[in-house]
C-alpha cells in the first residue's frame, strides 16, 4: 500500500519557484489501478516519479508496505525499485542494440539472477505479452507496438509488486493503444499488481477504477462507476 502524506515538490525556476506538488494526501491499495490526469504541468509526471522513488519531495512524506521513500538512502532506493517497482514510459527506452530478449534480460542482471534462469524468465515475460517469436529481433525490427509489449515485459520480469507507466500509449496509434492497454490491464488482473498510470487520453482515464485529477499541484480522486 502506498499512502503519500502531504506531499509536496517545489522546483525553482529562475527567480520564481514552481509547485509541482502542493499538500498531496493519496492512498493506494494493493491491487488498486488508478488513472492518473491532468494538464500539462500539472504534477503528473512528477507524481508518478515519487511513487516510484526516482525523486524525493521537498516535504512529505511517500510511505510504500510502510517504509518512507523519501528517509532511503540511495542504495536502499535502487534496491526497492530493483525488486518491487515496474516501469513502463512513453518513449520505449530499449537499448537498440540488443534483442527483445535481452533487453528484458537488463531488468533482471541488478537481481544478480543467474544467466540460464534470466533466460527462460524473459522468454517467459516475452510469451506473455505476445511476442513469443519475437525473442531474437531488434528494437528496429518491430513495430511500435511490439516495442511498447517488450518493455512491459521487461518491467514485470522481475516480479514487481508495483507497475507504473508514464504515457505508455503517447507514441501510438489508436488501434496499438487499445491493444497495448488490453495487455496492461490483463496483467494487472493476472499478477495481482498494483497499476498507477499517466495518461492524457480520456478514452483510457474514462475506463479506470479510480481516476486522479491533479492541476496546479493539487489532486483530488473519485471512483469511477463506469468502469
């Protein structure tokens, strides 16, 4: 469970300071998915950072299964996003040299996971996505979508308890957006995680069980009964 308490991230900006995030109180329960949305600038992008402890706030507090994020040290942090944390981003962040394979492999060689098991476990997360014969091919060999799945699989071949993805369907087409986030939420189901997403399209958001809406810093969040 994540709880954030009265957190906030304040950025200077020449003479002027910015408030990306103002007070934010927010509770997440185990296997909860929750849309995230907002203008631009509005603290989204910065908001999922803290959740996944790639920034620390200015003040606050950001409590996962009872620890404060914000109180780690550096290696204890890249610790708990090595084991417990997934992240899936709109630009796709493949190294364009490797396989899909191996490319999954990378989320897995911090866990010191032996070479043949990191084989087979990333074979597996490739099969799971739908890119079972796609193992061997380059990031420039597949289509945008089929990039989008093997970056999934690389954020939950470690097992995560947490999946964050920042605008995982930014760079696609509708046909590749409906497809990439029926994988994501057949996941989420299948592997019991917890699912905080980004997104500026209203289409997803509209789908979501719990929808945030932050502007100016400030959030507010509300069950969504058509979901």
């Amino acid at each position: 469970m994540y709880e954030l308490r009265s957190v906030t991230k304040r950025y200077p900006r020449g003479k002027d300071t910015v408030h990306a995030l103002d007070g934010v109180d927010l509770t997440i329960a185990d296997g909860d998915r929750l849309v995230i949305q907002g203008p631009t600038g509005g603290g989204k992008s910065t908001l999922l950072q803290m959740l996944g402890g790639l920034d620390r706030p200015t003040e606050g507090e950001v409590v996962l299964d009872g620890t404060d994020l914000a109180k780690l040290s550096e290696t204890r942090l890249t610790k708990v996003r090595s084991e417990n944390i997934g992240f899936v981003f709109q630009s796709f962040n493949l190294i364009p040299t490797l396989t899909a394979q191996e490319n999954v492999e990378t989320a897995l060689v911090p866990l010191g996971v032996k070479t043949k098991e990191r084989r087979e476990r990333a074979a597996d997360a490739l099969k799971s996505v739908g890119l079972g014969e796609r193992l061997g091919h380059l990031p420039s060999e597949m289509s945008g979508g089929q990039q989008q799945r093997v970056a999934i699989a690389r954020a939950l071949v470690k097992e995560p308890k947490v999946l964050l993805a920042d605008e995982p369907t930014g760079n696609l087409d509708e046909s590749m957006r409906d497809e990439i986030m029926d994988v994501l939420e057949r996941m989420w189901k299948e592997l019991g995680l917890t699912f905080v997403m980004v997104t500026h399209d209203s289409a997803i958001a509209s789908k979501a069980p719990r929808l945030a809406t932050i502007r100016k810093g400030r959030i507010s969040v509300k069950e969504n009964a058509g979901a």
